[in-house]
C-alpha cells in the first residue's frame, strides 16, 4: 500500500508524516508521532478516550484517518499543560481524585475543556450531557463532575 | 486503498465515475470508520468531501436552507436561522451521537447511510426535505424519502453522491418536532422515532402535516393517514387519538434486542402524539 505524506500542526508544532490510508489519526498519534496520551478505548467512536480537537472542534481521534488531517490544526492532551504548569481541569481532576485507572482522563480532559472554552459557566447537567461520550468505568462519574465544576469556577476566577 | 480530497463537485463525480471499484464517501465518517475498522466495507477509493467548499456550507435559499453534506451537526445546531426555521430537524441531528460525534457527523451521512433507524431522517421527511443528487448526468432534486430503499441501501448511481439537503421555507404558524424512544438517557439507537410537522392557519386549524416514523419499517416511512388525521382540525383530543391509532397501524417493526414488535408499534403512536403537542406549541411560539 503506498503512503501518503501528510503535514499538518499538533499543539502549535509543524508536524510531518507519512501514513497509510487505513490508518486512523490515532494510529498516527500513537504509533508514528508517540504522542501516546490519547488512548484507544473502542477504536469505534463510544467512549471518548481518543478526544482531540480537530480545527476547533472536538472529535474521535479513532473516527477521522490520518490522511484528513494535512492543513488542519490538532491539539491533543499532550498540548494542554503549560510546561510544567498544569491546567486548572488538570488540577481539579487530582484534587478530587477524579480518576482511578487513568486510560478515560485524556479524553475526559479534552473534552471538558472544550466545553468550558465555548461555555464557562456550564450546569451540572450541561457537563454531563457533554461528557456523555466519554466512558469511564472506575469513577462512577461523580467526582469528574465535581472537579470540571470545580475547575469552571476557578477558571472563572482568574478570568 | 486510495484516498482522494477533491477541492470541486466536478473532481469528486469524476473520480467516482472512474472507480470501477468500491467507493465510500466520506463525509463525517463515523459511519464509514466504523465500517472499515470492522471490515464490513473495504473500499478501493476513498472520496473526502470536506475540501468542497459548497458542501461545507449552509446556505439561504427561497426563505429555506440548503445544507451542504459536508456540514458536521455541531455545525447545524450551531446556526440561529435554522433552529429557528426547523428546530425538529437540528433536535434530531442532535441525537445523534456524542458531542464528539457531533464534532463530524453529517445529516447528509445519517440520510446516505440508510439505517432505518437513523434519527434525522424522520424529521427530514416530515420537513418535506429534498436532497440533491448529482453525477455524470447533472443534478436531480429528490425527496428524501426516496433515498433509503431498505437498510444500508440506497437509490443512488453508482457515480452519485447527495451534494446537498435543502430545507423549506414555512408559513408563520408553523412549527416541528422530533422524538425518539430509547431505553437511556443520551446515546443509543432509536427503538421508535417519530417526526412531525405542521402549519396552523390563523384560526389554528391545521392546515398542512407531515408524519414520519423511524425504526419500525425497513426504511422511515412517510405516513400519510396520521398527516390526515390532523389535517382541517384544531389537533385537538380527538385528532390526536386519530393520529396515534394512525400512527400505530402503519408501523410494521420486528422484534429485535431494542425493542418487540407490539411496543414498537405502541410507541410509535405514543410519540406521534407527543411530537404532535410539541410542534403545537413551538407554532404559536413564533
């Protein structure tokens, strides 16, 4: 099979690859770039692991191909920290200890940050309404919720 | 496996026309990706869409909207002028999976893919929807309807694809609505969806009606006796009775892990119904 050669930009960085047109943007995240923060969950779009942005928009890294990314902007969890400076979702997820195993929380990060930078001061309900694609089978889902409220509140602080 | 991104409608028709292969079209593919990850589908082409700049867009046309395939439904429900026109329509795009399915997935998908479940196509039909469909021989306006002809498969050439859907204009007290039944809260497959719209004259008598419903057929059904029944009355008590009953009776489900066929067929009335009151409401609304 021949390989396409895909330049695209990853958290802020210019990137270049060369994939294969079966290969899903996670494949390429994962395996080519190592950016192994994004995780593979059910490699069919139900449980969130894999969340990125794509060009301001938040997807399944497991439901786009690799080769649809050229020209396109991608963050990934691996962009959401400053240095060594965590972000306040970041924070807020140990704080209330809002996670056990750790294989959902990527996703779950991404995706909650998605949410507070389109609407900072979101209900309960609206958080969990959003995060209805993210899976998590050790929190019961509780104390995620806590610390995305938690987290909008002090970003709302700051702000 | 080859992957092409034509940037024009022209490119994409001629690079389908010259595959004597499988061919997928890929639009939002969170059905195409699925497919291919389960090996139900390996394609010798893969078309993108997404670097059409037409197909991309939503567009006022005759006091309607024209919304290209390539439109994700964050997109949709995102524009003020179609909420407001169509809100039984952007409400079941909005069913539709996650927010990060939502991040992708197309109403032009959800029509193409053919599921008889699938949850805009009901409020489509109602909507009176038609989607343009265009290849070699140019383009064709079609109702919507008449793209599904049994789960999976469509009418559509073998060189065609669904450049756009457009939706109407309406009258002033008009209105929609879309309900689905499933057995959770967020994120499952219909079991029964039922999409109706309606136009009140200024008396509020019910003057025009569209019924569809999901799930319980092969394909979405247009029903055309539950539109009757609410037709020339005030949708009051009575028509609504007449509107489930009719509902119910053009319902032909199977049994399956979802949902028996006496349920389905019970709730398909049961939502017709409540469908019916909403859209109601949301008419005089406005």
């Amino acid at each position: 099979m021949t390989q396409t050669h895909v330049s695209t930009t990853i958290n802020g960085d210019k990137v270049e690859y060369l994939c294969e047109t079966d290969e899903t943007l996670l494949d390429v995240l994962r395996d080519t770039l190592s950016l192994t923060g994004s995780k593979e969950g059910c490699g069919s779009g139900d449980c969130g692991a894999c969340s990125v942005m794509l060009d301001g928009r938040l997807v399944c890294a497991c439901l786009v191909l690799g080769v649809e990314a050229q020209d396109r902007k991608i963050e990934t969890i691996e962009g959401m920290a400053s240095g060594d400076e965590l972000h306040p979702l970041q924070q807020k997820f140990l704080e209330h200890a809002a996670l056990q195993c750790g294989i959902c929380t990527p996703g779950f990060l991404v995706a909650a940050k998605a949410l507070l930078d389109e609407n900072p001061d979101p209900t309960e309900t609206e958080v969990r309404y959003w995060l209805a694609g993210n899976l998590c089978r050790c929190t019961g889902y509780d104390k995620i919720i806590r610390a995305v409220m938690d987290a909008a509140t002090e970003m709302r602080g700051q702000a | 496996m080859r992957f092409e991104a034509p940037t024009s409608l022209n490119a994409a028709i001629e690079l389908l026309e010259n595959e004597a292969g499988v061919v997928r079209i890929l639009a939002g593919g969170t059905d195409v990706l699925v497919q291919l990850r389960s090996g139900q589908v390996e394609p010798d082409l893969i078309v993108d869409i997404k670097r059409i700049e037409a197909m991309q867009t939503i567009t006022e046309e005759d006091g309607g909207f024209r919304i290209g395939a390539a439109v994700c439904g964050a997109e949709l429900g995102g524009h003020a002028g179609v909420c407001k026109l169509w809100p039984g329509v952007v409400e079941a795009v909005e069913l539709i999976g996650s927010t990060q399915v939502q991040g992708r997935a197309t109403m032009v998908g959800n029509l193409c893919n053919a599921s008889p479940a699938a949850d805009s196509v009901p409020a489509m039909v109602a909507a009176g929807a038609t989607a343009r469909v265009t290849g070699p021989e140019g383009s064709r306006d079609i109702p919507v309807e008449k793209i599904a002809t049994g789960p999976g498969q469509t009418s559509l050439g073998r060189a065609e694809l669904v450049e756009s859907v457009y939706l109407p204009a309406r009258g002033v007290h008009s209105s929609d609505a879309y309900l689905r039944f499933i057995p959770r809260t967020e994120m499952d497959i219909a079991v029964v969806g039922a999409g109706i719209s309606i136009e009140m004259d200024g008396n509020g008598i019910c003057t025009h009606a569209r019924v569809a419903l999901g799930a319980v057929g092969p394909r979405v059904m247009l029903v055309e006796d539950a539109a009757t029944a609410l037709i020339g009355t005030s949708i009051d008590e009575a028509a609504l009775e007449a509107l489930a009953q009719a509902a119910s009776s053009a319902a032909t489900p199977i049994d399956d892990k979802r949902g028996t066929v006496d349920f389905r067929i019970k709730v398909a009335g049961v939502l017709a119904r409540r469908a019916a009151i909403i859209a109601v409401q949301r008419s005089r609304v406005d």
